[in-house]
C-alpha cells in the first residue's frame, strides 16, 4: 500500500475515533433536560408566548444520534381561548452516524403524535398567530457588498440522503373565524411516509376526518399512493393513487419528467360510479330536481391525458351519465394563446329526463308573459370569445329533447378572431332531415349572426304531435329559411331579424278545423237553415305553400296557396314581431260541390270566394269568417234566399259567434270555434 493511502486511512480513523468520543461524551455529560428553563425564557421573550415542557428531552446515541420531546405546549395569544396554541405529545428525530464520514445522509423514522394547533380570528380580523410573525422592528440596513460570483452547491444531493419515513398520529387542527363564522376542524389525522430515496417507491397512507359548518359537511377523506423519484432520469412517478371524499372515489396514475425545455407528463384518472344528487346533499346543498327521479344517479368517468409545458391533451375521455355515453378527445395548444381543439360523441341522451318536473296545477304561460314577468333582458358579455380559438365537433347518435326524438346530429363548430361558426348542422327527424349552419359575430358592441337551414321530408303531424301533443298539421314538409340580426336577447333578435322564408307541405291536412264546414253552416244560418253536425274537424290538401320576406322583425306574405278537391285557398298579409301584432286574410274559393264526410252538398257555393282573416294580437289572434262578406258574395253570386240575411246580416253573425263581432261561423263550443282552433294549430 501506497505511503499517501496510508496517510489519508490514518487521518480518517482519527476523525472517526474523534467524533465517536464526542458524540459519546455530549450524551454522557450534557442533559438537555437543564436547559428548559433557559429554552422557555428565549420562547417567552422574543413571542411573550409560555412554552411549556411536560415531559423530558432526551439524546439517542449509536449508531443512530436521536433527540426526542415527551409533551409540550405552546401558549395562545392573548385575548385568544383555548389556553393552549400548539401542544404536542411526542416528536423524534434521528440521524445515522457512520453515513456521515461518506458523505451520505440518512434520516430515521420522523415521529409526530398527538400534535393539535388551534388557529383562531376575532371579530375585528385579528389572528392569534399575527404576533408570531410579525416584524420585531426594523434592523439597519447592511452596506450592499458587491456580489460574488455564485458557487456550485456543495449540498448533499437525492441520491446521498434517505430518510427512513414520516409518522404523523393522533394530529388535530381546529380554525374558528368569528370574523365571518366559517369554522373547520380536522381530527384523527394520520399521515404515514414510507421511505424516501433516490428510485425508492415511497408509499403513503393519509387519512382523518374533516368538519365544516358552512357548507355543512362531514367526510372522512383517505389517500394512498406510492411516489417514485428518480433523480438520474429527472421523472416522478405516482402510481397506485386512490382518494375517497365524501361520495367520491377517485383512481388514477401519474408520470412527469423534467428537461432543458420544460417537462412532460401523462397521467390516467378514473371516477368510480357515483350520485350527483347525493353528493349535492353530503356538501350540504339542494339536490336537483328531475323529471326522472333516477336521473344523475350513476356517473363514472375515465380519463387520459398527457403534455408539456406549452400544451395539454386529452388522449381518451369516457363519461357514463346513467344510461348514456359519452366520449370524447381534444387538446390545447399554446398556454400564452391556447388553440383548442376536441371531438366529442354522445351515443343516446334523452334530456327530458333531466329538466325539472312539472309543478301540478301550475297554469301555462306565453313565452312573452314570462318575459315581461321576468323584466328586460341584458345583452350577454360576449367579450371573452373575442379570443376564442376553438375547433370543436360533436355528434349525437340519438337525442329526445322537449320530446323530440332526433338521430344523426353533426355539428362542426369553429371560433377565431371573434366570429363563431357552426357549419354543418345537420340531423335527421320523423323521415326528413336538416341542414343548417349559423354565424356570430362578437367583435362589434352587439353581436351580429346570421343563419341558414333547409328542413326536408319530414312529417309534420308526428312531430307536432311530440312536440305540443296535438298533430294540427299533416303533410310532408319542405321549409327553407336565410335570416340575419344583431343581438341575443328576444326583444333585439325581434327588432332585427330580416331575411326570407319559404314552406311546402304535401298530401296533408289540417286537424282541428273543416273549412268546408264552416262555410257550409254559414250559409245555412244566412239561409235559415239548420247546421251540419258531427262532422271531422280535418281540412286535406294537396299542398300547403308559401314565402315570406322579413325586414326587421316585420313579415310580409303574399303567396300563401292551398289546394284541397274542394278549396283553393289564397293569403296574404303581415305580421309584427316587435309590436306583437299581425293582420292576414285569406280567401276560400270554392271549386266543388261542398259535400264533406256525412255533410250536405250545397252546389249552389261553386265558384264563390270567403275571405276568412286573421287580426290583433300575435299571442291571442281574432281569427274569422267574415260572415257579411260572405254574405255579400253570395248575393252577388245569384245564390237564392240570402236577400234578407244580407239586410239582417248583424243577426246572423251574432247567432254564429254569440257576440256581435263580424266573425265566426258553425259550432260555438269552446274549443270548437275557427279561432281557437287556428290559435292552437302550432
């Protein structure tokens, strides 16, 4: 062996021998015991807080070096109860010695017990730990020295030092804010580290139990997982991770990885089966009310994710909502000014389910009603999308919403430089289909849209019949609409909206009014006669059509046209959106012998044309036939026995409606009359 080896063996056995002798005489001379005094003096001095020392102090010694406090307590603020702040039962710590002498650490089992901390505010804000760190006055000072270049760390790194765990027991913390009378307790805390080094799985096991007053809550959270450092590969790892709170039972793992350009990560997370509504009632809140009460019920999810210091990605998204499912992916680029992108599957929803029951007896109410009950309506802060950088897509294969059952939805939606498009929208309903695709603008001080759509083949009556519980119309349906506004609420969408609609049904019919009829009884009451009864309240046609121009919130139609074996129907006229108001007449001609299922024939009405109107109100219209127009047609016509009926024609319209209006016709039950029919036909 070498002279220099034999030096530097000599030189370290000596220091080992000398720091072994010390340490043995510090323990066999020194009883920290007599300087509790002296330690409680220094506490009391520079907190005016009383530490108080129930307990001894003791020194472990080889291999490991330990300290060790029996009970002691830390005294509260004044003005401040209980009397105690701070007590602890037991606390130790240990280091072991011959590690040392190579440089490494290791730390034995750290021991905290019966540990309890009372934090307190009063009325006027003030806390009882506010003495504890506040400034003790102002020090001088120092002159600035210029700074010296900085040294590498010299410190002990991961991988030299190892601590053998963490054992917290039988730990409470109260907090009590008179200030706003929010309190909070955590009892029966437990925290359990395993051992912690460099590529060491270290487990740990949390639990205790927690009390809020507002919201009122009391849960029992638990954690466990496992931690893995690597210092060599710069990753962590989280795995075998599982938190129950309150309903909740959350899974999952995690990894990161750190480098020059930031850190990567990945994570999979995963929500056990749970009860919205019965999670609502353990945080202390009014569970939702559904028309389904079994609605929001049974949730879980699956998530996995992954990304980096710059972006963020949802790589698969699984969500059970009861009987439905829902998947989806998407990511997010750029943090400073994020791109978002995400694609989103739902397979069968019914929304119905989830809406709030129906209050029984409760009377129904125009959409305007409700409005002016609800006072004016603001105009939404839309600043926020201005940035908005989003490409989203979602599809649904089945929906039921307000009772409508609707399959194959498609909506592509795309938001840059504060316009917001949704191009296509297409679905497929009771044997049609819709296309459809919509623009919002949001940069100007109200926002503008713009929409388009084309309803075809699709079957009116069974979709009235879903929608209201009432198929008025029949027919095969073709509608196309192009319109244009500025504004979100309804009174702005009214003032604004402008654009062209057009409708076509085919081989329908409309239920709930024979027009026939009507015209039929009126002429038997201008004639004398008796009317005709217990006929189908059904006017078929070979085709409904018609257009309408629109210019801010005023609609114009001229060419409203209907064609039954009977009748050719004729409209014209306006309604006003902003004013609620409209005034449209249409005129009946007769192409045929007015003879309907179990009714008279009255060939004498061939030929002849009954103006049938629609005036006031939007929300509660006077529909009628104009009976003296009626009668005044059938004069003209040479029609024999309406000479005097025209010069008594007030009599006569008021036997047909009960009142003296120029309007009604026929069966004056309620219900039955043209009016209430016509109002209910939507």
């Amino acid at each position: 062996m070498s002279k220099p080896i034999k030096i530097i063996l000599i030189a370290a056995g000596a220091l080992l021998s000398l720091f072994i002798v010390a340490a043995i005489v510090l323990v066999s001379t020194v009883d920290p015991n007599e300087y509790k005094g002296q330690i409680a003096q220094a506490v009391e001095e520079n907190t005016g807080r009383q530490l108080t020392f129930e307990g001894d102090i003791g020194f472990r010694f080889f291999p490991w070096l330990g300290l060790e406090v029996g009970p002691v307590a830390l005294g509260n603020a004044k003005g401040f109860s209980p009397q105690e702040m701070v007590r602890i039962n037991q606390a130790e710590a240990s280091i072991e010695l011959l590690p040392l002498l190579t440089g490494n650490v290791s730390i034995g089992v750290i021991i905290l017990d019966g540990f309890n901390l009372n934090l307190a505010v009063n009325k006027q804000g003030v806390t009882n730990w506010d003495d504890l760190t506040a400034s003790k006055g102002a020090k001088e000072p120092k002159a600035t020295q210029p700074e010296e270049p900085a040294k590498e760390s010299s410190g002990a790194s991961l991988d030299s030092i190892s601590i053998g765990g963490v054992k917290i027991t039988n730990a409470n913390v109260t907090y009590d804010d008179r200030s706003t009378g929010q309190q909070a307790t955590i009892a029966n805390l437990n925290l359990l580290i395993g051992e912690v080094g460099n590529n060491t799985p270290t487990p740990i096991d949390l639990g205790f139990d927690l009390k809020l007053n507002e919201p009122k809550i009391e849960t029992s959270p638990t954690l466990t997982a496992v931690v893995t450092l690597d210092k060599d590969a710069n990753t962590i790892t989280l795995s075998d991770f599982i938190l129950t709170l309150l309903d909740l039972s959350v899974t999952g793992n995690f990894f990161a990885k750190s480098h020059d350009k930031g850190m990567d990560y990945s994570g999979e997370i995963a929500l056990a089966e749970m009860s919205a509504k019965k999670l609502m009632t353990s945080l202390g809140m009014e569970p939702l009310k559904t028309t389904d009460p079994a609605a929001l019920t049974r949730i879980s999810s699956t998530l996995k994710l992954s990304g980096n210091s710059n972006s963020a990605k949802l790589d698969n998204m699984t969500v059970k909502l009861d009987d439905t499912t829902i998947k989806g992916e998407g990511s997010v680029t750029n943090f400073a000014k994020p791109a978002i992108v995400f694609n989103v599957n739902v397979d069968d929803i019914d929304v119905d389910r989830y809406m709030p029951p129906a209050t029984k007896g409760e009377a129904t109410q125009s959409a305007s009603s409700n409005q002016q009950d609800a006072g004016p309506v603001q105009e939404p802060d839309l600043s926020a999308m201005r940035e908005l950088n989003l490409k989203a897509k979602l599809t649904i294969n089945k929906l039921k919403a307000m009772n409508l059952r609707i399959t194959d939805i498609l909506c592509d939606l795309v938001a840059k430089n504060g316009i917001i498009t949704i191009d296509p929208f297409s679905a497929k309903l009771y044997d049609g289909g819709l296309t459809a695709k919509s623009v919002l603008n949001v940069n100007g001080p109200l926002a503008t849209w713009q929409e388009t759509a084309q309803l075809t083949g699709v079957q009116a009556g069974p979709l009235l019949n879903d929608l209201v519980g009432k198929d008025r119309l029949l027919g095969t349906t073709k509608a196309d609409y192009a319109v244009s506004g500025s504004g979100l609420t309804p009174d702005n969408i009214k003032k604004s909206i402008s654009g062209n609609a057009s409708f076509a049904f085919t081989d329908g019919a409309i239920n709930g009014i024979n027009i026939a009829q009507m015209i039929r009884n009126a002429f038997n009451t201008l004639t004398g006669q008796a009317s005709s009864k217990n006929e189908p309240l059904r006017t078929d046609f070979a085709a409904l059509t018609g257009s309408a121009f629109i210019k801010k919130g005023h609609i114009t139609n001229d060419d409203l046209h209907m064609m039954s074996p009977l009748l050719r129907v004729n409209g014209q006229g306006w309604a006003n959106l902003p004013n609620n108001n409209l005034d449209y007449n249409t005129k009946v001609k007769i192409v045929g012998s007015l003879k309907g299922q179990d009714g008279e024939s009255i060939d004498q009405l061939a030929g002849l044309t009954i103006p049938i109107y629609a005036k006031g109100s939007l929300s509660d219209p006077d529909i009628g036939l104009d009976a003296k127009a009626m009668a005044q047609a059938l004069l003209q016509g040479g029609v024999k026995g309406v000479e005097g009926a025209v010069k008594g024609v007030g009599d006569a319209v008021k036997s047909l409606t009960g009142s003296g209006s120029d309007s009604g016709a026929g069966d004056t039950k309620e219900g039955s009359k043209p009016g209430g029919i016509l109002k209910n036909l939507f």
